[in-house]
C-alpha cells in the first residue's frame, strides 16, 4: 500500500472497521461442564498434584465458610468470600512460584495460603490488624483495597524484576469491576511497553458488587482488552481448576520471557460481595442455581474420578485437617496481643519526624491521665 | 417526620428529582441494590432507569461524566461509594468541575453534586474511613459541605441540588442511622456558606464539623462549661464571620476534627481568627483532631479518633491557658 | 459448549488465546499515496464542497504558519501547530454539523473554525486571554489542557443528548499520547456502557511530544483497542481527507444511533510538537521526509486534478483570503480590551462568596495605592 | 562551579546515578529529548535505556510504577511534567506510595522521588502553573520539599533521593534558569525537614519558599526592614521549631506563597505559631498569597502571582498593627 511500511498493519480490511464481532476470543476449558475431558489436554501434573489442587479447593471452600460464620458471630469486620472462585483462585495460584510476587484485592485468600500466608493472618487482616499486611509483604503479597489501584505497582515490582533479571513475575489479581478503572488500563499499557513480567489475573466474577458484568462494558470479553495493548490474552474457564492452572502457567512463562500477559478467568461469585452485601437486592436466584450446577469442586470431583484418583482423597479428613487449621489460626488471632498506641505511628516513615514524636507523648500522657478514655477506644468488634 | 441522616438524604433526593426532571443520579450500586448504605433506595423504582444508573467501576468517569452532563444542562447528583475512592477522580475536580463556569466566562457552568460518605468510625477497610475536607476546601470553584443532623443533611443535599456551582457533600457515614430528628416533610434549603451556633455560650468557642460534632458537644456537656458550639457545615466557602464573631466574643476557642491535623482544615479556621480576631485571644487555639498518621485500619480506629476526654482535656487547656 | 449460553462468545479457539495478530484492522483509504483512487469510494459530495476541503485545509496550514511566526516574534506565548495533519483536522470536523460538540486538545483548530469559531479567538487563546474559551463555549467547543482529562467530558455531555434525544454528537479530539491516560479509558468504556452519542476522533499523529507511538503502547493500532469497549473503530489515513471525513461521518452516525465509535486517524505531525519544542532532538529528518511526501495537499490537489476541479481552485486567491482574514483577526486580537482584575475573579461562582469579594476589594485598593505594581504585572508578552 | 537551578537538578542526577545503580528516572520526554526544561539532559547518553526511560503518557502508571519500582528495592526518580498533571496520580500518592511502609509494617519501603516543575510566571498555558503544595503537605508519609537555590536544588534532591521514604520535590520553575549561584562540586544533602534562615533579622519574621523567596527578599530591600527571611525549603515534615523560634524573636510574622489563599499552607504556619509563641505575637500575621481562583490563564498571571509592592504593603501593615 504505502512503499516504506509506515502504514503497517495495513493490509487487513480496506474499510478500516474493526469490531469485537471480529475477534472470537474462544474459552479454554479442559473439563468441560459436563465432565469429559480430552487426556492430552491434562496438564503434566503428578497424581499427587491433581490431588493437591482438590485439597486446596476443599481448603478455600472450607475457610471462606468459617469466616463468614465468625463475621456473622461479630468476630471480623466484614468479610469477602471466595466461595465459587476456588477453581480460579487456586488453579491461578498453584501456577505461581515461591520467588513470585502476589498483588491482589482480597478474594483470593487460597493463592495467598499457597504462597505460603499463615491463615492466622488472614483472619488478622479481616480484623483489621496492621500486622497481617507485614506478614503478606514477607511473603511478597499485599492486598489493595482501592480497586484497581495496585495495578501500576504490579507494573513497578515487574519492571525491578527485569532489570534485575529475576526469575520471577508479579502476578495481579482482579475483579470485572477493576478493569473499568484508569489504574488497570494504566498499569497494563505500561507493562506492554516495557515488556515487564506482569501477569494480571483478572477474576471475572460477573459482578462489581451489584453491577453485573453487562453493565461494566459493552466488551463481551476482558481478555480481548489485551489486544489493545498489544498484548496476548487468554479467556479460561475460571470454573475449571485445571484450565485456569494452565492458563496461569502459560501466562507466568510468556510474561517471563518478557510478553506479559492478561488472563480472564471466567467465573461466578456465589456468595455475597462481602457479608456486609445481600445478592437478593439485585439477582435472581436461577442465575445463582446456573452457576451452581456449575460447581468448580464438583466439577474437579468428577475428573478426579475418571482418572481413578477420587480413592485417594479422603474428603472428611481434609475438612478434618483444614478445619484444624482454621481452629489453630483462630486461636493465635484471638491471643494475637493487644493493639497498642505506638502502632498508629510506627512506620509512617523510617524516622518519625518531631512533630509526629510529640502527638504520640501527647497523646500517650493523655492516656495515662485519662483512662476513661479508653471506654471509647475499646475495640467494639473482636478486630 | 423523624429521619436518619441518611433518610433525609434518601428523602432530599425524592424530592428533587420530583422537583426538577434534569437532577438524575447515579454512581456504584446506587440503582438495582439502593446504594451501600441504601442512600438512593427506592429511586430507581420511582424514577426509573434512564434517572437513576448504577456505573461502571469508574471514579474518573463518574465525576467527569457529571461535569460533562452539568455543561450540557443537566444537574447530575453523582455518588462516590466511599470518600476513599474520590481520590482517582480529584483531577476531574480540580482540572474540570471546578473551573467549567471560571474557563468559560459563564457560557458553560458545571452544577454538579458529589455525593461521598466520609470519615472513620465504622470499622471498614483501608482507605474507607479518611477525611480530606481541607484538601476540596483549597479547591477554588468546588463548594463543599459536611451536614451533621438529618435537618441540615436534607436542606444541604437539597441547596447543593440546586446551586448553580459543583458541590462536593461529603456525608459523616458513622451518624448516618446513629439517631432519629425532625426533618420537615416539604422540601427547604439550608443556606451553603452559613455555620450554625448549636449552643450559645460565653466562655470559649468550639468549631466542628461531621460526626466529630457528638463527642465535641458531649465534652462541653460533661464539663458543664459554657461553651459556644458551632457546627461550621460549609468547609467552602467558609463561614468566617460566623467563627470570628464567635470568637471576638469568647477570646477562647477549640476545633475539633477528624481529619490529620497538619494541614487539615482546622489551621485556616485559626489563620482566620488570627487575621481578624487576634487582640480577642486570651489563649492559643486548641486542635483536637486525627494524628499525623493514615487512620489505622479498624483495629485500632477508636484510638485515631477524637473522643469526648481529649476533647475535655482540649477544653481545659484552652480555659487555663 | 453450555447449555444456558453463559459461555458466550466462546465458539472461538478452544486456547480462549487472543492476540493482535489475531486483528487485522486495515486502513481506510480513498486517495492512495500515488494518487490513484476508486471513483466509487469518493463520498457523494458536490463539486464545490470537494473544492471547500482544500480551502479548508490550505486555511488550516496558511493559519499555522502565520501563528508559528507570530509566536517567533513574541507576540503569542506558544503554538502547537496542526502541520501535516490538515487533512485528518479538516476531514473530520467537516464531517460534524452545527449542532455537534467538539471537546478538543488543541490541535484541531480548523475543525473549530467549521465549526464557527473566529480566528481571532484562536490567536486569544493561544495569548492566554479567557475570553477566548467563552467564544469557544459559545459554539459548544473546548481545549482541554490537561491530556485525555476531556474525555469523561464528552462522555457526560453525550449522555446528556442522549437523554434529551437530541440530533447531535460529541466529537472527542485527542491524540495518541492521550489514549495511554486513565481517563480516556473510563471516558470511552464508560460511553459504550451507555450507548452514548460520542465519536473519539484520535489523531494518532506518531508522537506525544518527543514519545513515538512504539513508546507509546505496544499496540499496532488504536483503533483495535475499540474491540475492548465493544464499541467499533475505524482506522482511517489520516493524509487523505476524504477518507478522513468518509470515516468520521460514518463514525458520527452510528454514534447518534447509540453506537459510540472510535476513529484513529494515522497522520504525522510534520512541525514541532509546539513552538518551545526542537524535534531535532528526537527523530531524523528522512523520517520527516518520508512523511513530507505524504503532504495531504498534495495528495488532495492530484485528487482534484484527476476529478478535473483543480482548475475551479484559484490558490492564491484562497492565500490571499485566508491572510488577509488572519490579518483581521490579529488586529481584532490586538484591539481586545486589555485585560482588567476583576476578570481573575468573575465567573468562578455564579455568585462571588464573601471572602472572595474583600479579597479583589482590597486588592484593587492595593493597585490604587501602588501603581507601581504595575511594573510587575504589565504583560511581558503580547498576551 | 556555579550553576542554575535546573542545572543543580541535572547534577544531582548525574551524582546520584553515578554513585548507585538502583537509581534510575522516568517520565514523559526525560529521555530521548532531555526533559521539556532540560532538567534530565544527557542522562540518556550517560546510564543507557534501561535508567533513563521515555514513558507512555501515563501519569498513574509513573506514580504508581515508582511505588512499585522501590517497593520491590530500586530508587525511582519520576518526572511529572508540570505539576498541574500530577492530580491524575493523585490517588496513587495517597493510596500507596505514601503508605507502602506504613502497610506493610516496615516490611517494605517506598523510596522514589516525583520531581516535578510547578508555580506560575512562565506563560505557559491552562494547568501549567497551580501550587499544591497545601494538598501534598497533608498527605502523612509524604515528604515534600521546595528549593529556591541552586544549592538547596542539588542538595535536597541528593537528601530526596537517598531518603528511604517518598519525597515529592516541587520544583520552582519559575527561577529555573533565572540566575546562576555557586554549587559544590561534590555531592552533599541538605537535609529535609530543615528551613534555612536567609537574612537574620529583628522587627518581623518573613516565611516563604520557592519562586516567591526572590520578590519576597527585594521587598524586604526595599523597605530596608531589619526582617528574618525564612526559606521554608520542606513543606512536610515541617520546621516549625525555626518558624516559632524567629517568631519569639521578632513578635511579627508574614508568609508569603502563590498557591491560594484558603487552605494554602500559609494557614499551618500560622496555625503553629498560634500553638507556640501566639503570646510573643504584637500583630496578627500577614498572608500576601495567591487569590482563592485558579491561577489565572498567562495574560493575567502577573496578577495573580504576589510581587514586591504586594509584599511590601504586607510588611507595613504587620509592623504598625
Ligand atoms: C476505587 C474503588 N471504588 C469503589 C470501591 C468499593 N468497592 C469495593 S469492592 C467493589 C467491587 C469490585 O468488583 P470486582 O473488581 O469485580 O471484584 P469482586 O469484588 O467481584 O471480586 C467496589 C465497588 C473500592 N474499593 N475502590
Ligand atoms: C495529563 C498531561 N500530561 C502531560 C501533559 C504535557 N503534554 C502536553 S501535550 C503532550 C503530548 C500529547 O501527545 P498527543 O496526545 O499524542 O497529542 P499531540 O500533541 O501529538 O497532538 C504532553 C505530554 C499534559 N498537557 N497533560
Ligand atoms: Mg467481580
Ligand atoms: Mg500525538
């Protein structure tokens, strides 16, 4: 068309239209609802992964459970509950490796706990104690609560690990509802152009709170905004654990190698948004029973037994052992000692400037000499 | 009628939108399921969805879509879920709402609200519980009002509904449904712009605003001192006269706010008393408000803010001084 | 795939892989580089409006250069010139009836002359003077400074036709640096959620300043991120203005239909990204001069030529107009009123708050006082 | 060697690229074209693509992506552009890099620097020349400093850069090139938190920073007062101690700034010496700011801006009241 390439891409249609009817971005599923599988589409892993990759489902389901019970009996603040997420939440995780890092929004507490967060601490962060953010950051997670915000940081960490040449990627999770932010579309163009080992995990639930997916854009699909930044995408099945850990797998090892990637896990919260949230206001019951027939650990159940390995999970006892663990991190979280004042200010900076140095004496004498003060701080809710 | 804060907004907006077909509201969850904090239950029902939108996750969109409807003659009452996520949009306010009447000379005008509950004290998550009144108080064009009774959050929403200039309503969400008050059934304007005296008194002057208004009053009360009481309810513009007065009177005077104190909005209250009232002080004007420091998530939320003791004591310092 | 189609869109490639190399977006053109053209592509307009585009865009180029060398002689502040880009200014705001609003950047000043601007508030605005905004605001136009910030604008403006039925659109001018910020993100999902009459009119003219377009995004085109909002695009030559107001009719009706559309128009700024700016400093000449010799009024002159219209095209009496119009316009320009005090205060609210009154009521007393203030606020500049 | 200020600027850059490879700087036009003032030129040349990087038009992403650069260990250094387009990132500011140390409980840090050029009086167009310093001084956890020198240029940005906290530098540019002053060679910090006195004096205190230092110094000449000029230098964390020390010695104070008036910082100066010395105060304090409008469009910025006879007028009437 043009005799020195300047109008590339140029020999697509001549009228220049482009559409999403276009572009049929396709579904990876492995399982299909139904419960058959092509073998060769199994991912390569051990009997005893497969069985994991249950175990930790059955884990997910089991802790967002208790969790909300404990919020109900007035022990969390509020509450966000993975439940119909586990095949995303930790077919995504199981992909992740030790050195990754995890930017996340909340509802992905089992790819948390895979990458090796203490539940304890999970229940101290619904709790809202300071100290569960030290102890995701150890581990190289954090949760953003300002939707879509902590996109350009993913974006940030991923740059430092290519110019360090790491082994590593960051991967982000979010929601249907974050992608309508300008963080999201920020972080992810950027991440484009520097080539940076970002993942961005987007858990399409269908739903922003109450706003359903139809009403967060006309797109029929996120994983095609990958196409926008010239990126590759990947629209899963976020109901198949094997699917979706697939997935992840590819995207980790092509944003490695220096393509990040964009996957959109198609999913369904079954539960509230959080426990603060009543579904009814703005859902109707056979959309939720669809979905429930569409149970990602049913579905996972179903293959484990065409392989031959549901013998080998013992249902009761996982719940038996998960259950446990949940009891153990509860009871640490309650002994988890009191919070003090100092908390407000520690770590504000590296050197707490004077000013800040005389509110805290302040407010410490203050304490001292007006004890009644604390009917008013006594924490209300356990957290 | 007997109203929670957050009924007289709910009933303000009835109201208005009966009113006047060009007021549509909308921003995250405020249609199907009524807001949050059920702020707009029932619009959508009565007004039907073409008034009444739930929107994408979208803060910039949402508040540069009410600029863009004010300009083309609409009166947009747009909510931001929580004053937390306002932040992504304060370009739009600072670089668009703000200044669509000033950029062009009167042809264009922007009467937009922004709805947004604000300040801690509900045990929610991160970034849910600030107060950055002093930060939209320092944007010329950009009125802001904080009601703290169910009387003024209806007669505020409604004079902001009707002003001719944006206004950003930042609503104290720990009183929303914490008491019941008389609200006039028939719709009234609040002035904007106008403090009002919620007790009279003679021995100091103490300025709030929001929720912080209930424990400044319990102090005064717990003190016995004879205290005037002044709830500011406009950050912008600023009521100084009311303050100055007030405080030309007393020689005394204590703000209290939740907000971190350097830079919070309690510093230009005392630079206007400085400016006008100086040779009136018989003491330095005390600040009870938020530390230096983010508000601390829930756990430790009760400790950031001001409570009636500190304010007591605050009291105290300025009587002795 | 599933029985109650909530897997939609999922007939596509079992990898649910998407890429942009899926997307061939192609490139509207009418006029070829080398002048050869399909009759039956050329939009049905009449001779003398074929005839008025390259008036138009000779008074575009002829307005730019007068600016540029009025900016040299010190009598404006700055000037971002249109350059190389007349075609993709002028096809497109032709395209646009009078009722239409043009939210724009600043480079598109002959789409604001169609629309009825004077000339001399175009020379106002770049002297800085705020009048010039009135007379912009007037005709349902406006710059907006600050990058891509606009486009939430030109959403909530269309929303507000939309509801009022109204027979216009919105025309969204921005470039290619400006599609990477968040707000032109929220602005265009947002307006395709809604159906909105809005056209976002792109000029993808390489550079954000000294930024390429590769630097940019690692997108082939703008136009594919149309597919993310679900809203359609058009890639369209920018050099070529019949294509350009091919593309933008087309674009503008299908908005007023409720379908919002993106346009890119691929063009090159051939001058400086504004008067302060060397682009010496950032890319090669032969680059320049590859695009030199895509000069759209070259490439509309031979168009005319083969049509046998040029000879109704009497150049220098079209040069002659438009200065001697660009010489009215600077003398009404230098004529303005100078400026006045109150003018800083006036129409920042509908009514003045009291503060604000003693504050220019002082000041004025001030001025009385100490007239030789004036010695620092005197103009330094013409405007 | 003496330098300008963005000449310091691009020696600090230089220095501190040079003596630690974690430091690498970005922005839009930093790179390929050396910064739209130059600040950044040759940098490019010297470290190479992968520290000195042109980035997309993104604001959010280059706030953000700093965060996320020196959370994970290297010393970022952004340029935004003007100030007036730091607003779009303004949530990222107070959403996370002012909190990653905080959040995390020292876990991990946020060590970048945003450089950014601000302040009117260049005739450059809409949004180019606004002053938030008020807004960023609010924000716990940010630090915010202003040099008005070619020396405090370089040593700020060298403390800014090898602090272990996020540090916004509001460059005034104004005075970019509008004079040359002697600059060490080596490199060296002037510490943050730390106001300068720039002329001893008696009868009154005079506060100001930034490009407002130089009318404010020739107004004190011309009226050949015995003031104290203070160069604030750090917004935040603040010098008081120097600002309520000179204030106990001079019993007068005016503060001089360009950002409006209302809410400026301005209001926390006076709101400190309210606290400690309003007892040594003879005369309220005097604000000749900015005026509560945007800054106005370039034909009518010399308004706006505060000049000497302004400042002037403000030094008498502090000194007869
Ligand atoms: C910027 C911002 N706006 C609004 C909110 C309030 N909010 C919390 S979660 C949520 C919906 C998030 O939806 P999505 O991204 O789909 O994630 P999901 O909750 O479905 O997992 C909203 C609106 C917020 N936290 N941050
Ligand atoms: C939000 C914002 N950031 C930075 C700038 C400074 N700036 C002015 S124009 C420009 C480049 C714009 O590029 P593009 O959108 O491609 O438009 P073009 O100038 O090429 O027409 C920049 C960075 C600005 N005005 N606004
Ligand atoms: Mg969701
Ligand atoms: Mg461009």
């Amino acid at each position: 068309m043009d005799e020195d390439g300047m109008y590339e891409t140029s020999i697509g249609p001549q009228s220049g239209r482009v559409s999403q009817n276009d572009l049929d971005v396709g579904l990876l599923q492995i399982v299909e609802p139904d419960g058959s599988y092509a073998s060769e589409e199994v991912p390569a892993l051990h009997d005893d992964q497969l069985c994991d990759l249950y175990r930790w489902m059955l884990l997910e389901r089991t802790f967002d459970e208790r969790m909300v019970k404990l919020q109900r009996r007035g022990e969390l603040g509020t509450f966000g509950s993975g439940y119909g997420q586990e095949a995303s939440i930790i077919g995504s995780g199981y992909a992740l490796k030790d050195e990754d890092w995890l930017l996340g929004m909340g509802r992905e507490a089992g790819a948390m706990f895979l990458q090796g967060l203490p539940m304890r601490d999970m229940i101290l962060f619904w709790r809202g104690i300071e100290d569960a953010n030290r102890e995701m950051a150890k581990r190289n997670l954090m949760i953003a609560i300002s939707i879509g915000s902590h996109l350009p940081l993913v974006t940030g960490a991923a740059w430092g690990m290519q110019l360090d040449g790491a082994d590593s990627v960051v991967a982000a999770y979010f929601g249907d509802g974050a992608s309508s932010t300008g963080a999201v579309h920020e972080g992810m163009n950027f991440a484009g152009v520097l080539g940076a080992p970002a993942v961005f995990f987007c858990q399409n639930n269908q739903y922003a709170i109450s706003t359903p997916f139809e009403k967060q854009t006309q797109a029929r699909s996120l994983a095609q905004r990958a196409v926008g930044y010239g990126i590759d995408g990947i629209r899963v099945d976020g109901n198949d654990v094997l699917a979706v850990y697939k997935a992840m797998a590819e995207a980790r090892e092509a944003a490695q190698a220096g393509s990040p990637m964009l996957v959109e896990s198609l999913t369904y919260r079954l539960g509230a948004h959080t426990t603060s949230d009543d579904p009814t206001r703005y859902r109707d019951r056979t959309e939720e029973a669809q979905w429930k027939r569409r149970d990602p650990l049913d579905r996972y159940e179903s293959f484990l037994r065409s392989e031959g390995l549901w013998s080998e999970i013992n249902h009761e006892a996982i719940l038996e052992d998960v259950n446990n663990e949940f009891d153990a991190a509860l009871q640490a979280a309650d002994e988890y000692e009191p919070r003090h004042v100092d908390e407000m200010f520690d770590y504000l900076y590296a050197e707490l400037p004077p000013s800040l140095q005389q509110q805290l004496v302040e407010f410490k004498a203050f304490l001292e000499d007006r004890p009644d003060a604390y009917d008013y701080i006594d924490q209300r809710a356990k957290g | 009628m007997q109203e929670t804060i957050v009924g007289a907004i709910n009933d303000a907006l009835h109201s208005e939108m009966d009113a006047d077909e060009r007021v549509l509201i909308f921003g995250e969850d405020i249609a199907e399921s009524g807001g949050v904090f059920r702020a707009t239950d029932g619009l959508k029902e009565r007004f039907g969805d073409d008034r009444v939108l739930d929107t994408p996750l979208s803060e910039i969109a949402i508040v540069g879509g009410a600029a863009g409807l004010a300009m083309y003659g609409y009166r947009p009452v747009a909510e931001i879920q929580f004053s937390g996520f306002l932040p992504p949009a304060f370009d739009q306010l600072v670089t668009h709402a703000s200044r669509i009447r000033w950029r062009t000379r009167g042809e264009w005008s922007a009467p937009l609200v922004i709805r947004t509950p604000y300040g801690a004290g509900v045990k929610a998550l991160e970034h849910h519980s600030e107060s950055l009144e002093g930060v939209y108080g320092h944007l010329p064009g950009l009125k802001v009002v904080v009601p703290s009774t169910p009387r003024d959050a209806k007669g505020l929403l409604t004079a902001a509904i009707r002003d001719p200039d944006p206004v950003l309503v930042m609503e104290p969400k720990q009183i929303y449904r914490s008491f019941r008050d008389e609200v006039p059934e028939e719709s009234y304007e609040e002035p904007i712009g106008e403090a009002a005296i919620r007790r009279e008194g003679s021995e100091l002057s103490v300025i709030s605003w929001g929720a912080m208004m209930y424990p400044t009053l319990q102090a005064v009360e717990n003190l016995g001192v004879d205290a005037e009481v002044i709830d500011l309810r406009t950050i912008s513009p600023l009521d100084d006269e009311t303050v100055v007065e007030s405080v030309k009177k007393t020689g005394r005077a204590l703000i209290v706010h939740e907000a971190a104190r350097t830079g919070g909005f309690g510093s230009e209250l005392i630079a206007c008393i400085n400016d006008r009232a100086l040779m009136y002080l018989k003491a330095p004007i005390e600040r009870i408000t938020g530390f230096d420091v983010p508000v601390p998530l829930l756990s430790m939320e009760d400790y950031y803010l001001p409570n009636p003791p500190r304010i007591e004591e605050g009291i105290k310092r300025v009587l002795t001084a």
